[in-house]
C-alpha cells in the first residue's frame, strides 16, 4: 500500500507540474510565437527543444515533489514544511518568469527574477536533501538548465534594448 500511495503522490505532483509549465505557455502564447523575431544570443537551441526539456524539468520536479510527499510520516516537520514551501517558492518563480519574459516582453526584469529562481532552486535542492537525496539529485538538471536560461536572458535583454 505505502508504494501504490507514494506512486500516486509521484505521479499527481507530475502533472501538477506539467499543468503549471502548461497553464504559464497557453498565458504567453502569443510571446511564444513572436519569440523567433528576438535577437537571439549564441547557443540558443531551436524552439523545438524548449517544450521538451521543459516537459522532462516538470516531470523531474514532479517526481521530486512525489518523492518529499511519500517520506513526510519520517520526515522532521519543520523539515518536510521547507521542503513544501521551498518547493511552491521556486515553482512560482518558474510560471512568472514566463509570464515576464514572453508574456510581457519584460528581459531585464526577467534577468533578475531568473537569479531569484536558480536561488529558489538551490534552497529547495538543500531543503530536499534533509529529506531526500534522490529528489535532491533529480533537481540538478533544473538548476544546470536554469543557469544556461540566465545566460539566454541576458543575452536576450542585452541584444534587444
């Protein structure tokens, strides 16, 4: 029964996830699209790799997310309640960036929210650690594609203001 649940916890988290990185594209769709007419600094990836790699981050986070869930009755409480916490900051920091960076067109400002995001994600990466070590490790990959997202955005603000 304790897999089945913490397989439930594992797989809502998910898709909670994908819905968050779902709802943030159909808010800046048409950002979305006019995108291509930005300039664009080196190392940007075709926008076909965009939605997968975002796809595979979200379940990454899901699955993270599941994983602090299922160990909550072991976890300490103030622990478990940072992880949570932590988690919903830097989830939050995700979904508005997009917002200020395709929807409103907002590069400067998007530059100093994505330091505020790798910062969420660090504090929710240690804050998973105390709980675990697997969900700590699955976030890696977030944070290293998050810190190339720093580099797009400057280059994005610099290029076109």
């Amino acid at each position: 029964m304790k897999h089945r649940n913490c397989l439930k916890h594992i797989v809502l988290s998910s898709l909670f996830c994908l819905g968050t990185g779902a709802v943030s594209a159909w808010l800046t769709i048409d950002g979305l699209r006019s995108f291509s007419q930005v300039i664009q600094p080196p190392l940007t990836p075709p926008m076909i790799v965009f939605p997968i790699v975002w796809s595979i981050l979200l379940i990454l986070m899901g699955i993270g997310s599941g994983l602090i869930r299922c160990n909550k009755p072991s976890a300490e409480p103030a622990a478990y309640d940072w992880a949570v916490t932590a988690f919903s900051v830097q989830l939050t920091f995700f979904f508005c960036w997009m917002i200020w960076f395709f929807g409103l067109g907002w590069y400067g400002f998007a530059v100093f929210w994505t330091i505020g995001l790798i910062a969420s994600i660090l504090a929710m990466i240690r804050s998973y650690c105390r709980i675990s070590k697997i969900a700590a490790w699955m976030q890696l990959p977030y944070l290293v594609w998050c810190c190339f997202a720093l580099y797009l955005t400057v280059g994005v603000w610099w290029l076109n203001h």
